[in-house]
C-alpha cells in the first residue's frame, strides 16, 4: 500500500517505543489533517517559549513549580476550554489551540504535559469517562487538575462530579479511572474527536485520513476497516471500500451488524457490476 509524507511522517511519530513518542509531536501530526502544511518544528518552539516563559523550572519546588505552571497557563496567558464551540475541529489540533487559546479537554491536557515536561514536571493523562484530565506526580501524592477547568485541582469526589456533570447521569469511580494513560491512547482518543466532527460535518475526505491515521495506531482494531470502507464508498472509491468490509468481515464474521455489511458489499458489487 502506497503511503503519503503526512501519513509517513505520523507513522513515524507514533509507532517507537512508548516512553520515546514525543506526544506533542504526535498531536501536531494529527493535526496535519487539518492543517496539511504545518510545521511542527516551529509549533514545538512555542511550546519550548511558553516552558521558558513560564519560570516553573526556576521554582525547585515540584509542587510550587505545577501551582506556577497552572497559574503561567491558564491565568496569564488565557488558555480555556472552548465551551461555546466544542465541536470546532480546532480545538482538536495543537497548533490552533496555541494560536487561539482555547481547545477541549484533550488538546488543553497534552498542552499542559508538554509544557509541564519541559520544565521538569511528570504530568500524565487521564481519562475519565466523558472527559479527560492531568495527573501530576508532585509530592507524596499525585494530583489531579482539569485543563478545562482552568487547571483546577480535583478530589476523587469532584472528579466524580466531573464525570457525573459529563454523562449526564453517576457514575462509580474506581482507581482504574484514575490511572494515567498511554500516549497512544491520547492520540488514539484526539483522533476519535476529530472523526466524530468530520463525519457530522459530512467531511469525508478529512474523515478518511483520520480513519487512515487510527489503523496505524490500531490495526488490529477491525472496527476502523468497516468505518473506513463506508467513508470510501461514499468518496466514490467502491473498490477500496469493498476490500475493507471484506476484511472487517473475514476478521468478525459473527458481528452483531455482519448482516447489514454483507448487504452493503452486495449492493456496491451490483452497482459495479451495473457499470461494467
């Protein structure tokens, strides 16, 4: 299979050895989809200016250092979570998210471990149900802040708060909830958002190369073929959509919705048949 230079140049981002990913790289290469002539090297220096700005690293305290870092970010400089327009695709790309400073949750959390990395701080992200967070590994116990919040510290109880305000409805909180994630696993959820705007804005050129990005990710996940064979179908590549519903279904030939892909394969075969 024939691979473009974005698609490259994300594959090499993202598949090393976890500690030797460099997230915000790898957001910034999400964001490429969006925006395909970005510069991450350029994008990175903002994040080292805001590092060097910012004096956490001068503070030998860590705990001082992450209550400066939050102050640097979210009170000085302005970062917020785009309430108002949540489901504008730049609030998932790094890049918009330094220009304009507002972004989602995921995007304001990798914002604040990078930043918190490059002075020194371990900051890890955590995904809660419906919404994602930061934990810092300050002091004797972590602590757990909301980028979307404006960096406020979270009690397992406010979290859960969080979560509730998120979903709509209570939730049990376990420690599992609270365990950092990886990074592949950030760049995995940053690129489901995304996929979620593109579809509902009917984008599917965009769509794909998200789709595209995720089975580098995953390729295991069978999912990701069925999805992306119905967003070739509908951008007229009937040929490519009908490999990958052959492969969903060699992979889950029991699947709850076989059936109906079974069906949809049919149909797209008479309509090439049709054309011949």
């Amino acid at each position: 299979m024939l691979i473009d230079d974005a698609l490259r140049a994300f594959r090499d981002a993202v598949c090393g050895a976890e500690p030797e990913i460099d997230l915000a790289l790898g957001a910034l290469e999400v964001a490429r989809v969006e925006h395909p002539n970005l510069a991450a090297a350029h994008e990175q220096q903002r994040l080292d200016v805001l590092a060097m700005r910012s004096g956490a690293s001068a503070v030998g305290d860590s705990v001082k250092a992450l209550h400066r870092l939050r102050e640097f970010l979210f009170e000085e400089e302005g970062f917020s979570g785009n309430g108002k327009d949540y489901y504008d695709p730049r609030n998932s790309c790094l890049n918009d998210v330094l220009d304009r400073r507002l972004g989602i949750p995921i995007t304001l959390s990798v914002l604040m471990m990078e930043v918190g990395r490059r002075v020194g701080l371990r900051i890890l992200g955590v995904g809660l149900p419906g919404h994602f967070v930061v934990r810092a590994d300050v002091g004797p116990d972590p602590v757990l802040l909301d980028p979307f919040d404006g960096g406020a510290v979270l009690t397992p109880e406010r979290a859960a708060e969080v979560v509730a305000r998120a979903l709509g409805r209570r939730a049990p909180m376990t420690e599992q909830h609270l365990a950092p994630v990886t990074k592949r696993q950030i760049l995995t959820r940053m690129l489901m958002n995304l996929k979620s705007v593109y579809t509902q804005r009917r984008e599917w050129t965009k769509a794909l190369s998200v789709y595209d990005r995720l089975l580098i990710l995953d390729g295991s996940a069978a999912a990701h073929f069925r999805d992306r064979g119905a967003v070739y179908v509908r951008l007229g590549h009937f040929h490519k959509g009908l490999s990958d519903w052959e492969r969903y279904l060699t992979r889950c030939p029991q699947a709850e919705d076989a059936d109906a892909v079974r069906h949809q394969l049919r149909q797209v075969r008479q309509r090439l048949a049709a054309l011949n």
